[in-house]
C-alpha cells in the first residue's frame, strides 16, 4: 500500500474529532446512568476531569483538521494516543478489568490500523497495551452494587460491543469510499494522459506533414 494511502488526511481527523464528541456524551450519560438508576458509588473528581480532559482538547484538534494539507502519521498518533491515555484514566477510575468498556482500547487500534502506516500502529497497540496493564494494576474495583451487577456487566459488554461494531464500520466504508474516489480519480488522469498523447502524437505528425508540404523537393 503506498504512503499517499497511509497519510491521514483532514477529513479522518474531522471523523476522528467527530466521533470524540460522541465519545464525551456517551461517557457523561453513562457516568450519570451509573451515578443515578445503577446507584454506584464513583469517585466523580477523577471521572469527570477524563471527560472534561477530553472535551478540552478536542477544539484544538478539530482546528487542526480543518488544514487543507495531509497531516503527518505522527500528528495523528497523536490524537488517538490522547484516547487512549483517558480512556485508560477512566476505566482505572470505575472498575479496571472489571469494566465491561475497558476492550475499547482494541477499538482505538482498529482505527488506527485503517489509517496509519504500520509502525504507527504498531505504537498505538503498544500504547493501548500499556494502559490495559497499569488499568489491571492499579484500576480501582466496581463498588458494591444493589441487585444483579453480572446483569449489569453483561448488558455493557452488549453496548460496548454495538459501539465498537459501529465505529469499525464506519471507519471501513469511509475508507473504502475514499479509496473508490481515488481510483476512480487516478482512472480519470489516466484516460486525461492518454488522450493528451494522441492529441500531441496527432499535432506533431501534422506538422511534419505541413514541413513536408512546404520543402520543396
């Protein structure tokens, strides 16, 4: 695959920031879901700051993607290593392994293999392994839950599993229509060239044929 296919573009970076956005409100209605109806205890300061973290630095990147120009692989690991960093500070903060949102980070490396050259993702899945074993370490356990909490698991890997389905096949049939119209585009400066070169071949065997005319023998 060639590096004009594996440079992110503006317009992944609009996605990317796009999909943050929808990131932030899901993450506060579930912390407010878990808060309210599920009755959990917690710790909301540290919960809360991920989220506002996140909320911060999105403007910034959103200005970033509206640049013409292809941004380099780096500016965009980047990006997704801000993901991953708060993701990885939300599920330590409410449950560790045991939150059934704690898989996203494969989500995160799904992405990132759609649009970034191989060393690049390479470094994402080391970063999204990285912050899954200091989640193992040092994530603070699910408070104690009134009823069935196992229902309650299972019913936000079911979510979790929707989310990251969604957002794999968006990224997919974005990609693939982009590599389509760029095809398609390359098909068009193919068939420009080639009809130049007849255009060109035809003018120069006129004006051949017009010195021909013109020399006397």
């Amino acid at each position: 695959m060639s590096t004009a296919v594996l440079t992110p573009s503006p317009s992944f970076l609009r996605t990317l920031c796009n999909l943050r956005w929808v990131a932030i409100v899901g993450q506060a209605v579930t912390v407010l879901v878990a808060l309210g109806p599920l009755g959990m205890r917690l710790p909301q300061w540290p919960v809360w700051s991920g989220i506002a973290a996140l909320a911060a630095s999105n403007p910034y990147a959103s200005w970033r993607s509206r640049r013409p120009r292809q941004e380099p692989p780096a500016e965009a690991f980047t990006h997704m290593l801000v993901d991953v960093a708060v993701l990885a500070w939300l599920v330590a903060w409410s449950g560790g392994m045991g939150n059934p949102f704690s898989p996203m980070c494969l989500l995160l490396i799904a992405v990132s293999a759609l649009v970034l050259p191989l060393r690049w993702v390479l470094a994402t899945g080391v970063a999204c392994l990285v912050g899954y074993v200091l989640t193992a370490l040092f994530g603070r356990p699910l408070p104690h839950m009134h009823g069935n909490s196992f229902n309650v698991h299972l019913w936000g890997m079911a979510v979790n599993f929707v989310l990251s389905a969604g957002v794999v096949l968006y990224f997919s049939t974005r990609l693939v229509a982009a590599r389509r119209q760029r095809e398609q585009e390359l098909a068009r400066l193919r068939e420009r060239f080639v009809r130049n070169e007849g255009i060109v071949a035809l003018a120069t065997h006129a004006a051949a044929v017009a010195h021909e005319l013109n020399t006397p023998l």
